[in-house]
C-alpha cells in the first residue's frame, strides 16, 4: 500500500460506521468531513467515499458534479454508495457523466469489507506536487489549468519543469521536451530531460498500449523512447518518457540531401523487426487500398470537397466515390505487417546515423509497403522551410512531382534531377524510398497504390496556408492518375 497517500475521506457516515472500521483495519487514514466546508486535501488523498442518504441526495450529487474530474485527474478513487436501488437512479439521473469518469464507482449498498478493500488497493500514486512552478519556454500557449494535476503528478519530485513544446504532425495533442528541477535526489537536480506528450485520455491508452504490444520486443532499445510513466486522467492523459536528445529530425537532413544513411537504417535496423513479420505468412490477397482502410489509415467518404472541385476545374472529374470503387476493385497481393500508421519526417529523429521512432499513437497492423508510401509523399509533399506560405502554385514543384509521380515510375524508380536543381534534395530521398517500396511489393500496382491512397489520406485537411492546401490539391490529381493507371483505365 502506497504509504504516501492513505487518507480517505468521508462524507454521509460516523467515525463508529462499519465501513470506517473496515478501511481503518486496512491502514487507511480516515476522516470524516462534511460537504462543502472541508478542504480536499489532495496531496494525501487516495479516496473519498460518500455514503448517500436515502432522501436529500441533491447536495452529493452537485458535490460530485463539481469535484469528479479534479479527483480523477488527481487519481483520487471516487465512490458512492447507496443505500437502494432507487437512491442510486436518482444520484445517475442528477450526478450525468461525473459517474462514467474513470476512477468514479457507484454502487447500492456495497458489503463494508468489499468497499473497504477496493479503496485500500486503489493505486492512487504518489503525493502530487501541487506547488509545482510549470514554465512553458518560448511564450508559447500556457496548459489548462484542468491539466495541471496531471503534471503535479507526473513530476512530483520537482520543484519546476520548463515545457519546450515540439512541433510536427496534425493532431490536437500536444507534445513538449520537459527540462526539470528535482528535490531531494543524491545524483542531482537537473536530470535528463523526458518527452512528454498531452492527449485523449483514450488516445494516450492505445499509445501506451503500443509502445508496449508493438516497441517493447520489436524496435531496439536505442531506436524509440522508452515510456517512464502513464498519468491517467479524467479526460486526459500524460504519457512520459526519455526525450531523443541532441538529434535532428529526418526533415531537416532530407532538406540539406543527407538522409540516405537515415533513411536506410530506419528501414533496415530500426522498422526490421516489424517489416521481418511480412515474411512470417504467405502474401494476402485482396486490394491493398482496402486493407489500408481497415487499419484506419484513410476513408474516401473524408476527402474534402475542395479538393474534388479544384479538380473538376481543369477537367478532372474523378470523385471520392469513383477511387474508392476502382481501388476496392483491384485484385492484389500483399505482405501484413505492424506499420507505423502516420510515418513522416518529424516523427523520426536522427542522431548519430542511427533512426529513432517516436510517436507509436497510429500503430497497427496492414500493407508493409504503406510505411515507404506515408514517409515518402509526406516529405514530397510537405512545404519545406522558407516557402511562401501564400503563394498558391509553385511550376518548379509542380514539374518535379509529375516526374517523380509518373504512373512508370513505379514500375521502375525515376532517375535523378539535374545536379544544379533547386529540389534535387527532394528528389534524391524520393527516389530512395521508391526503390524500397518497390522491392517490397508483391505485385506490381501494391506500391503505387499505397502512394495513392496516402496522396488521398492528405487531403481530409483543408486548414492551412494557401500553399499548402495547393499541393494537397495536386496531390489529388496525381492519385487520380495513378488509380487509373493502376486499374488499367490510364493504359
């Protein structure tokens, strides 16, 4: 039992109540308040227990609505207990969604034994830090106040943590390199500094649960964080590990034409242990932009309309629909194997020649080939530093994608560009990753089809500067042409 926060309080019983009895005998610290008029002491707290009256159930359930999120995100175990069956429909019908929280329980007349042992074995961790100074560097946007428990906790030995926030990728989570202060530690007060990212409380689940299904026994030890902690929360969640420090990402070498040494140790050190599971089983048969879709990886019916229309506009009339009908139509075979699911340029950080994956939100199971096509139309595609992020249209872009994008191309890798081109950079890594992903294919349209379907996948977003939904559009019309091709409508 975690001697740090054994305290429970109570709320609706006597200090002589059998249940107060039962979780004495259980080394917990009881007391017994009253709403509303005592201080929550978190820091100590591993649960409250509120024994319900049979009438007058209103003031709990207001007391419940305003505290369960902040005890959940403190991990304080929360529960309830009622007296009948009819008290607790009524507490369901006033208290609403505070009883779906995670850590809250509510039960009709609970034995005091069972209720008692419940609370005593609820891990509520460490005593939280709720004096902890949290800077955020570069005056970037504050946390909420709402998610602030969740790092008192995490950094509960700490005095301070200075949040560098982390740029890369889409999504509404937000990922920062945490530099801390610590209290009380022989070896130090500045240790290394941790990764920590702030999401969904179920997204960080499934990405904890990633790490350890799919990293733990698959990807070497040096070549992906190693997590330190999960921090549930009511609605969100922290996720803490050891931050790739002193790298660069494979976006900035790619730009700078020296990421072929990266590019083939990610393939073949890093992702190795997972590519190998595609040749544990005979290849499957079946479209691969189906299977791509199963795995959660794109949805036609998500495209954005601006995309078509701009389309439409110089004569392109090819919808959503009619892809979808063409690549779930087409009879392939391909390699099943853990993939990445949203491998880009920001998501693998280089240091010392070696290719280290982070980021595990989106692992699952689906083409191997889908992991080359992902990384290689990201860095395509992607505006790279010093692009005008009004300009709509770029001709030498423009000319160097229909190249590269060529439906022949997939059936041999294109050659290189000039050597005084301005994206002969663009060109050098392109070509490296196609020559892969056309090695590992196991027919001839599996590879070309997955650049078409992650060409697609970019354009569910239409946010961004005008540069960029520009090639998110081209983008379209280059999968048109490679469904086409791939189907044998384009021959």
């Amino acid at each position: 039992m975690d001697a740090e926060r054994r305290e429970v309080m109570c709320f609706g019983t006597t200090v002589d109540a059998p249940v107060v009895r039962e979780l004495e005998n259980r080394s917990c610290v009881v007391r017994v308040a009253i709403l509303n008029s005592d201080r929550i002491p978190v820091e100590r707290l591993r649960a409250v227990l509120l024994c319900l009256p049979p009438a007058g159930v209103e003031p709990y359930c207001d007391w419940v609505a305003a505290h369960a999120r902040m005890l959940t995100d403190y991990g304080v175990r929360l529960e309830l207990a009622s007296p009948d069956d009819a008290t607790l429909g009524r507490v369901q019908t006033l208290a609403g969604d505070a009883l779906k929280l995670v850590g809250v329980r509510a039960r009709t007349a609970p034995p005091a034994a069972a209720l008692a042992e419940g609370i005593a074995r609820h891990a509520a961790g460490p005593s939280p830090r709720v004096d902890l100074e949290i800077v955020i560097a570069d005056d970037r946007e504050p946390i909420r106040k709402v998610d602030e428990p969740l790092f008192q906790r995490a950094f509960h030995r700490c005095s301070q943590v200075t949040l560098v926030e982390l740029t890369g990728g889409k999504s509404a989570a937000r990922v920062f390199a945490a530099h801390m202060t610590m209290d009380g530690s022989d070896a130090g007060v500045w240790p290394q500094p941790s990764f920590v990212k702030l999401d969904r409380s179920d997204k960080i689940a499934r990405e904890y649960a990633n790490y350890r299904d799919y990293a733990d026994r698959f990807i070497p030890f040096g070549l992906r964080p190693n997590i330190h902690a999960l921090v549930p929360g009511a609605e969100r969640s922290l996720l803490i590990g050891n931050f790739v420090d002193k790298s660069e990402s494979l976006w900035d070498l790619a730009q700078r034409e020296v990421a072929a040494q990266a590019v083939t140790a990610l393939i073949d050190e890093t992702l190795r242990g997972w590519r190998d599971q595609g040749y544990a089983s005979d290849p499957i048969l079946g479209s691969v932009a189906a299977a791509m879709r199963n795995a959660g990886i794109w949805n036609p019916d998500l495209i954005d309309e601006c995309y078509v229309e701009k389309a439409a506009e110089i004569g392109i009339a090819v919808t959503p629909a009619n892809l979808w009908m063409k690549l779930s139509a087409l009879n392939q075979t391909w390699r099943q194997s853990p993939i990445h699911g949203d491998l880009h340029g920001e998501n693998i950080r280089v240091r010392n020649g070696q290719a280290i994956l982070i980021d595990l939100a989106s692992v699952t199971k689906g083409p191997m080939t889908a992991d080359l096509a992902a990384l290689e139309t990201w860095l395509a595609f992607e505006l790279p530093d010093g692009t005008e992020a009004t300009r709509f249209g770029d001709p030498t872009w423009q000319a160097e994608i229909e190249r590269l994008y060529l439906p022949a191309a997939f059936r041999h890798p294109p050659g290189p560009s000039g050597p005084a081109s301005k994206l002969r950079w663009m060109s050098t890594v392109v070509r490296q990753i196609r020559t892969m992903g056309i090695a590992a294919q196991s027919c001839p349209t599996e590879y070309q089809t997955a650049v078409a379907v992650q060409l697609l996948r970019r354009c569910r977003w239409s946010n961004g500067p005008a540069a960029d939904r520009f090639r998110r559009g081209y983008g379209y019309r280059i999968a048109v042409a490679l469904v086409e091709d791939a189907s044998g409508d384009g021959r």
